[in-house]
C-alpha cells in the first residue's frame, strides 16, 4: 500500500538508533531529547491510528515538563483531553522498541488488533513547549502524522492543559469552548471576572500575585492572558524564560521538593507567590513568613482550599452533590486527616500519575483531585453540572441559593477539566481566596503540614521494587517493607514508603514525623534500607 511506503521512506529520516528500549511511563516517553527523535515520528503515526479508530482528534504534546532543559518527552492525548488509555499506552511502547526493520510490522499489528479501517479520516493536534529541542521534536511529530495520511493542526507553543483544553473542545463541537487559545483566554478570564466582580474592597495588595514562571511556556502564555483580566489580577512574572534555564532552580518541583523559593523571585514578607512547572500543569504556592521562614502550600493545601470553597457553596446552594478529595500516598498526612476528620469529606488514595487520580475522581458528584506537588484539577459530572446550572437559572429560586449556584456555575467555567492546569488552579486559588476575604496565611493555617522529606536513590534496577496499596507499601523485595516498618516504629507521627519512579531512573523515598529532624533521618534511614 502506497502509505506504507511513504512510511518506510519517512521513517528512514528518522531512524531508531539499534537496541534502543524506552518506556511508555507516569507521563509518556521521556529521556535526553537526543534520543527522541525516532519516537516522535512514531508517536505521530501512533496518534494518527488512534484517531482513525476513535473517529476523533487526538492531541500529542512535545514536553518532559519539570525536567532538565536537556530532556525532552511525549505524550498522547485521548478525545475528551484526557491521557490515552492504558492498551494504546503498550502500543506506543511496542511501536517505539521496534527495530527499523520491524516498524512496518509493529504498525500493522496495532491495526489488525484494533481492526482499525485506514480508509477512515485521521486528525492531530500538535503542541510543543519551550525547549530548543521541541522544534525539530514536533517536526517528526507531524512527519508521523503525514506519513500516514492524517490531518495535523500544529499549535506552537502552547501549555501542556492548553493542548488537552483544545482536544476536548475539537471533539465536544465547541460545547466545552472554541479550540484556539484565544478562546481558552476567554473563557477563563470571563468565569474569573464574573467570580471576583462583586468581591467588595479588593484592594492592590489581595490583586497581586508573583508567579515564577520556570523560564518556561508558562511564563509566555499568562503574559498573553494578562490583557483579558483586565487588572483584576496583577501579575509580577519572574523566571519568564528571558535568561535563565527551563526548571533550573525553580520552577514548582524544585519548590516543592527542595521546600525552597525559587531563584530569582523577590518576595517580601507574606506576599503571596506561585510556581509553574516547565509544561504549566502543576502550581504551588508559598510566602515568607516572620523571620523570613518558606512557607510551602502544595497540591494538598489547594485542595483544601478548593474543596472547602464547594462544600460550603453546595451548602449554600442546598444542592446534595457527593465530593471527594483524590490523593497519592504522597499527600501530607495532617491534609488527610483534616479532609476527613474535620472537613468530613470522601478522601481516595491513588496511585501515583494523574492518570489514576482523574479516573477516581471520575466516580464522584465532584471529585477534586490533586498530586501533592501540585498536579490536579476538578471533575463535575455531567449530571452535577446540569443541576448547577439549572439552580443559577431558575429565577424562583432564593437570592442566597442562587448566588452559590452562579458562584458554582462560574467555578465550572474555569476549571480547566481535561488535566491539572497551572494557569487556570491559580486563577481558581484567586478567585476563592478573594471570595473568602482569605490570606494566604490564613490559607495555610487551615492546617499545619507534618514535616516531610523526599530523597532520590540511584539503584541498578528500580524495577525490582513492586509496591501494593495505592504504593504504600512494598510487596518486593523481600524483607524490604519489614524493614520499613520497624524504622517507621521509631518516631513519632511516622510514615514512610518508597516506590520507584515512573518518570526518572531512580527509586523515591517519602517520610514524614513530628520534626523535621525526624522526617530527614527517617528518610535517610529507609533509602539506606532500600540499597
Ligand atoms: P514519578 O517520577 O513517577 O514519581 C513524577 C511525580 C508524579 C507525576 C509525574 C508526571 C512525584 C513524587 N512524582 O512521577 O506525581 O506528576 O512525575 O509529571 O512528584
Ligand atoms: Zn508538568
């Protein structure tokens, strides 16, 4: 067949270096970008077969996120702006790993497997961030795609939530918004200023915010959004990509991971501040408090924040929705039990990967998820938004019950649902924290994080570890989680596990204890353990 051909032929400007073996993992493919080149051109013909067989647009987005400039990485969007699905997430491995000689077949057996009619039309959406080598990645992106048949629309630069806003709006014909990034500007700053307008007395200081852009395509599109908010929100943007290097001592991993502000940002004392990653799906917020102390508000204190604001509008709307809070074993312990025991909301605790935290939350009225560096969004089911949306409009209604419905109608607008969105949680946070008539001290004093240390640890195969319960615990090796438990024994108000990474070629290890001291030596203990 011709397009096999034209396959072969493209496939030879972008040959797979011999032996060569990457994984599908948490996030897609992601290495040194010097090896991708071969992958992306797969994942361009990859993209075009799942077009072909869910008969609708899927997006492939060129970016390895919070990691070093050096790197770079891809992965697939399926038609309603979520991850693809777990059986294409083998393919894509599969169809990487094949030998040049051995593509065509790789090919053919996703087809014949999936029966997937070539006759059928294809349809890509590309998106690339900021790194140098982004621009030749995506070129081989759209190389897979034409080699194939498949329409493409490159987008450029744009954020990773942005690609994954524009996939669902192509396949819900315009019904979540209009697919250009003009139209996601739009709608979010429309939702936030419908949000924030009848807030008395916002003065200056609450309008302020610094963001930290991670030199990154974060700091280039909230400078483009700006304009719309109309001073409703007044940015100081450092780290904005001019100078400094992608995730290079800043950036929302370093924050969160280093518990640190970030280079470059000038904050002065309580000032509220905020950090993308280097793909803009994650945030983290922190200040400096008295004595010039970081303080660090992470993907668990926003949804706190965020899951308390819908709970006391459902309240006040009298509107009986189900919510629930979706975390990874990596959320703060004291987040847990204030979501449970104070809060008295569903928590679920997931694997780690938004993946699994969107799935979860897909079961519930209103399920709000966030990965505890600041990775998450909120999901309302259709029949949630529909009753929303029904209060706010019905005239009849009383005037408290409806102004929480429009709240809540509004809420739904800028919550960008497809993937956690580091431009649309921020406008969220201002929104709810000007609502409340909240500080960002007052944010934190919700309540108090346990001390907590992460550490990396380099061992010859991350794969020998196997864990069980949502990751908090390990069933291998043997003797390990033992181990685990009897240094856990040591301190007070202790947990620990360990798991490997599904993004770095290293084994993570999570503790937290009444003191900081404790945390650090426990952590430092269980990575020891883990050798
Ligand atoms: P890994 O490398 O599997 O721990 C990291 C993050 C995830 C997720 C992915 C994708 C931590 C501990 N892990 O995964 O939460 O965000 O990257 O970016 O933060
Ligand atoms: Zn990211």
């Amino acid at each position: 067949m011709a397009q096999f051909e034209e396959v072969s032929q493209k496939s030879a400007i972008h040959p797979k270096p011999v032996g060569l073996v990457l994984q599908y993992g948490t996030a897609g493919f992601r290495t040194n970008s010097k090896q991708l080149d071969h992958v992306m051109f797969r994942m361009g013909l990859l993209a075009t077969l799942r077009s072909k067989k869910t008969k609708a647009t899927i997006g492939v987005m060129v970016t390895a996120s919070h990691n070093p400039e050096e790197d770079n990485g891809v992965k697939l969007v399926d038609p309603m702006g979520e991850m693809v699905t777990p059986a294409w997430e083998v393919y894509a491995t599969q169809l990487a790993n094949a030998e040049q000689e051995e593509l065509l077949t790789a090919l053919k057996d996703v087809i014949e497997r999936e029966a997937i009619s070539m006759a059928q039309e294809a349809s890509v959406f590309v998106g690339k961030d900021t790194r140098p080598s982004s621009d030749s990645l995506s070129q081989a992106v759209l190389d897979g795609v034409h080699a194939l048949g498949g329409h493409s629309k490159d987008y450029g630069l744009v954020t990773t939530p942005q690609l994954h806003y524009m996939v669902c709006c192509q396949n819900t014909q315009g019904r979540y918004g209009e697919a250009t990034v003009k139209g996601y500007y739009r709608k979010l700053s429309q939702a936030f200023i419908q949000l924030t307008k009848n807030v008395p007395n916002r003065t200056d200081d609450q309008k302020a915010l610094l963001v930290d852009g991670a030199n990154g395509i974060g700091a280039l599109k909230v400078c483009e959004m700006e304009t719309y908010l109309k001073n409703e929100l007044q940015l100081s943007l450092f780290n904005d990509g001019s100078s400094g290097k992608l995730n290079h001592l800043c950036g929302a991993d370093y924050v969160k991971v280093q518990q640190r502000a970030p280079k470059g940002v000038e904050m002065t004392a309580g000032e509220r501040c905020c950090s993308y990653d280097g793909d803009a799906d994650r945030i983290v917020y922190y200040y400096s408090g008295s004595a010039g102390r970081f303080h660090l508000l992470d993907g668990d204190k926003i949804a706190t924040l965020i899951s308390t604001y819908l709970k006391e509008l459902l309240t006040q709307a009298g509107l009986d929705l189900q919510i629930a809070v979706v975390q990874t074993a990596y959320a703060n312990g004291s987040s847990t039990q204030y979501l449970e025991d104070t809060m008295k909301v569903i928590v679920r605790c997931t694997k780690t990967g938004v993946k699994h935290l969107h799935h979860a939350a897909q079961e519930f009225d209103i399920g709000v998820y966030f990965e505890a560096n600041g990775h998450g969004t909120v999901l309302f089911s259709k029949a949630a938004e529909k009753k929303i949306q029904k209060l706010a409009q019905d005239s009849n209604t009383n005037a408290e019950r409806r102004r929480a419905a429009l709240l809540l109608q509004n809420t739904v607008n800028l919550i960008n649902q497809t993937v956690g969105d580091a431009i649309s949680d921020m406008l969220l946070i201002e929104a709810v924290l000007a609502i409340r008539g909240m500080t960002v001290q007052q944010w934190d004093a919700i309540y108090t994080d346990l001390p907590n240390r992460q550490l990396k640890v380099k061992v010859a195969d991350r794969r020998v570890i196997d864990t069980t319960d949502a990751e908090r615990r390990t069933v291998s090796p043997a003797g390990l989680q033992e181990a685990i438990d009897s240094l856990v024994k040591k301190y007070r108000q202790a947990r620990s596990f360990v798991r490997p990474s599904g993004t770095e070629d290293v084994v993570r290890v999570y503790a937290e204890a009444d003191t900081q001291e404790s945390a650090d030596a426990l952590a430092h203990e269980v990575s020891l353990a883990v050798y």
